[in-house]
C-alpha cells in the first residue's frame, strides 16, 4: 500500500490546526442561512462536528487515503439532530457548509490540493452524512412507529369505551326513563312524587343527551362525518315535537313558535330534532327564566332553502368566545354543575355541515342571542374536513 504523501499529511495537519477556526466560521455561516431547527445554543449546534473534522484529518493519513472511518461520531450526530429538532434537509446542508468552509480555509493557506485529496475529504463527508442521516431517519421511524402503536393503543380504549358507553350505560338509562313515564301515565300519588319523577325523567334524559354528545363525537373524529339519512319531513312538526320535549324539562318557561306556512324538507328528522334540541337547551339555560325563547322556521326562496332561528335574550356571547363557539369541549365554565361536556353546539354545527347547511350565531346587549341554521330544501352530498 502506498503511504500517505507528505502534502497529504500537511492537509491533514492544517484541519487539526485550523479546526475551531474553520468550526467558528461554520457556525456563523449556519447562523446566517436560517434554518430550520438550527435555532439552538452554540454548543448544541457544534455537538459532535469538531471530533468528524479529526476523523476527516484521520482518514488522510489512512492508508490508502480516504478509507472510511467507523462511522460512531456521524451516527451520534444524526440522532443528537433530530433530537433537538432539526429536519433532514437543515443535516444535509450543515455537512455541505462545512464542506466549503474546509476548503475555503485550504485555499487560504495557500497548500497545494490534489485531486486525490479532494476525492479523500469528500469520500469521507459521504460517509459522515450517510451515516448521520442512517441514523436520523431510524430514530424518527422508530418514534413514529412508537407513536402509531399509541395511537392504536387509543384507539382500542376508545373502542372500549364506545362499548361500555353505549350498552352498560345508555340501557340502565333507558330503564329508567320507561319506568318513570309507566308511572307518570298511570298517575302520580301526589304532587310531591310527580315533581320528583318529574327530576327523575330530566336527569335521565340530559345523561342520555350527553351519552349520545360523546358516541356521536367519538363517530365524527373516527370517519370525519356524522351520518345523516335525509327524508321529507314537516319542519313545523319536528320543530314542535322538540318544543314540547323542552317544555317538559323547563316547565317554568316560555316558549314561542313562529312558522307562517308549512315549511317542508328533506332533512334526517333525528339529527334535526338533536340540533332543535340543543340549541332550545342552550337558550333555556343562558336566558332569564322571566323571558320568553323564540323559534322561528321560515322558507329561502331566493337560495331553496329553509331557515331555523332560535332566539333568547341572555347575556351577550363575548366575542372572543364566539370564535371557537362551535369547537368541541367549549361549555360554559360556570355551568360544571350542570355535567355539560360542551359537545352539544359542535355537534350541531357537524350535523348541519353534514345537510350541507350553516349554522351561525349573533349576540348583542340589544337584540339578545340568535342561532340561525339555514339548510337547503334539497341536501347535496358534502365532504367534512375531519379534525385535527
């Protein structure tokens, strides 16, 4: 084997001389460049690249020149880099930069550089980023797959939980509010029991509501949609069924109905019904027991379709609250006592979105707080964005 030459040696004695020179210019370089996740300490940002240029001097004075090193300082680098966040071009480019700098450095020094020199230093950076990013794409496909196999762990606890949700809760629910209507129909003793079934059958049926809230969100984050079978349906009928189911939990109040015709679409008339529902919730639970709560259903000609607003005079929604309204997990703080998850306006939104309609809210100190559903007469198919 032929021996290192003595210009080989000096190249490789001048990157051992020069090193923090030729380091301390890299790391303004990598300053100046911007990028991304070379944001970090000066020292982070060194790590490991001092001890790569004395391999990179090493391997000069190998024999034949330029026989690759073990590899364990670019290895150690490329995990230290995606640790602290680096992306793999940012890997790439830092080995690059150094690169020019080094010969940079070389020129200035004014030793003669051959050709199989040149080939030596850069067979020796080819290795250095071959390893570093080896090692940079095992640690993130070994996170990613840690992160997947999470994921699934989640997934078959949710489908656990949808199991017990939907069969050891709702069927004891459904239990109870059998029984307690039997009783109401044959007639309570006395005023005092009927009041008390009375809480029986609200309890149960805000428990069933909230049950139904968190299927119907765990189903939308699951497929991206809520399901929707539309048919034609009276909406002066339906928006009067859910009235009454509202006035026998808030008997103490008053509700007003305004439709001046017959208002006819093709709507899913149990998803409707949850929509009426919630929002007849939310305004007998945020308006003055003294004020009156108003529906009104009227017809679009203009754009074909039907129009639902539901009206209360409760305190002006904050504006800064009004933006992520309709996010899920987003009930009142001040209503914890009431077991509200704050599902019940997302999943309205969703059901709306699901009909291809809007849903949209304006409140003010003077005109008090209006939700306003429009829903075309004629459903087309939609694709809902699934959520982050």
């Amino acid at each position: 084997m032929t021996p290192p030459s003595l210009q080989t040696c000096a190249l490789a004695d001048l990157l051992e001389q020069r090193r923090e020179v030729i380091i301390d210019r890299w790391t303004r370089r990598m300053r100046a460049e911007e990028l991304v996740g070379a944001q970090v300490s000066t020292p982070t940002l060194r790590n490991r690249l001092p001890e790569f240029l004395a391999e990179v001097a090493a391997a000069l004075r190998r024999e034949p020149p330029g026989t690759p090193c073990a590899g364990d300082v670019a290895r150690e680098h490329g995990r230290q880099r995606y640790r602290v966040g680096f992306d793999l071009r940012t890997l790439v480019i830092e080995y690059d930069i150094l690169r020019e700098v080094l010969f940079d450095t070389i020129e200035e020094s004014g030793l003669p550089l051959r050709i199989a020199d040149v080939r030596a230093m850069c067979a020796a950076f080819a290795a250095g980023i071959a390893e570093a990013v080896d090692q940079y794409s095992r640690d993130r496909e070994g996170d990613l797959q840690a992160a997947a196999a999470e994921r699934e762990r989640a997934s078959e606890f949710e489908r656990q939980l949808i199991a017990i949700v939907s069969h050891d809760l709702r069927s004891p629910l459904a239990a109870i509010l059998i029984a307690a209507e039997a009783v109401v129909r044959r007639g309570a003793p006395d005023d005092k029991t009927a009041r008390l079934l009375l809480r029986v059958q609200t309890g149960a049926q805000r428990a069933t509501r909230l049950i139904n809230d968190l299927l119907d969100y765990t189903h939308e984050r699951k497929s991206g949609r809520i399901p929707v079978r539309p048919q034609d349906v009276s909406l002066r009928l339906l928006v009067r069924e859910a009235i009454d189911e509202a006035a026998t939990m808030f008997p103490e109040r008053i509700i007003e109905y305004a439709c001046d015709d017959p208002v006819q679409a093709r709507v899913d008339p149990d998803r409707i019904a949850q929509v009426l529902s919630n929002l007849l919730t939310n305004a007998l639970k945020f308006s003055p027991t003294s004020t009156v709560v108003r529906v009104t259903t009227r017809v679009n000609v203009d754009a074909d379709a039907v129009v639902i607003e539901v009206h209360n005079w409760g305190p002006p929604i904050p504006a800064d609250r009004r933006v992520s309204l309709f996010e899920p997990f987003q009930g009142d703080p001040t209503l914890q006592a009431r077991a509200s998850l704050g599902l019940g306006l997302h999943i309205s939104r969703q059901i709306v979105l699901a009909h291809g309609g809007t849903i949209e809210v304006c409140s003010t100190a003077e005109d008090g707080t209006t939700f306003t559903c429009t829903l075309p007469r004629q459903p087309h198919a939609v694709t809902i964005p699934v959520p982050a």
